[in-house]
C-alpha cells in the first residue's frame, strides 16, 4: 500500500489550482474568475464556438436599467444593482436576496468584435455575444498539389 502525506490545509486550495491548470489545458484559456463558495454573483456559464464567445449570467429579478455591460481591453464586466425594498412597517423574517452592487469581469483569451457585441437580458437570464475578429476565427486553408 503506497502511503501519501497531505497537507490538509492546504488540500482544497490546491484541487481547485489543478482542475483550473486541467481546464485550461483542456480548453485553452483558464477559468474566468472561478466562483469562491457562495461569493461569485452573477453566476455565469462561458460557451465557445468558431466564431463567438457567449456568456450567460444568472439576474433573476433585475431589470434591464438595473445592468451595466461594458468591453473594454479583451474583459467583459457586468455590473448591476439591487436595492433592498422592505414595505415599511413590515417585519422582516428572513432576507435572503442579494443586495447591493455586483461587478464581475472575464478576461477574453482571443480578439473580439467589440463593435458587434451584443446583450440581452431575458426572464433572469443576460445573454452577452461577443464576436470573434476575424483573425481569431479559424479558416480553411487550401491545399494545392505541387
């Protein structure tokens, strides 16, 4: 039986470094601001294809007004605020909705067009496109004979 001392302080800190250095060797960019327990908000979920990065961020209960998006050298950054409404003379028996700002930003690994991103926020859910630039797309290359 092979024995292996662990540091157990250290051991969630050092899972969590290998599945992002696994990740990034997996995809090819790492993983954009890894949520913390219970402390990222928005959540968000990163998709890739050929010609676009999309990026869906969990805003159940704000309105359009309440959100900011912005672009700017290669990061996206989604900010928004909540306030607390409480009905006045009403006694509060648990508040568990998120309060406040909130800002999160992903770095883009990959040139985009910045002139066609494009947002939209429906039931909860903001949607960011962000088209790649032309020279971040793949291209087929053709093969002539000699």
């Amino acid at each position: 039986m092979l024995t292996q001392r662990i540091n157990g302080t250290n051991t969630p800190t050092r899972a969590r470094s290998d599945f992002d250095r696994l990740f990034h060797d997996f995809i090819g960019f790492p993983l954009p601001l890894r949520a913390e327990a219970g402390a990222a908000f928005p959540a968000l979920n990163v998709f890739e294809t050929d010609q676009s990065v999309r990026i869906e961020a969990e805003l159940p209960g704000f309105a359009m007004e309440d959100v900011d998006v912005s672009f700017m050298d290669g990061e996206l950054t989604v900010r928004g605020r909540r306030e607390n409404v409480v009905e006045e003379n009403a006694q509060v028996h648990r508040c568990e909705r998120r309060v406040g700002e909130f800002a999160r930003t992903v770095r883009l690994p990959m040139p985009i067009d910045a002139d066609n991103i494009g947002a939209t926020l429906d039931r909860g859910v903001l949607t960011v496109t962000l088209p790649k630039a032309e020279t971040a797309r793949p291209r087929k290359i053709e093969v002539r004979t000699a």
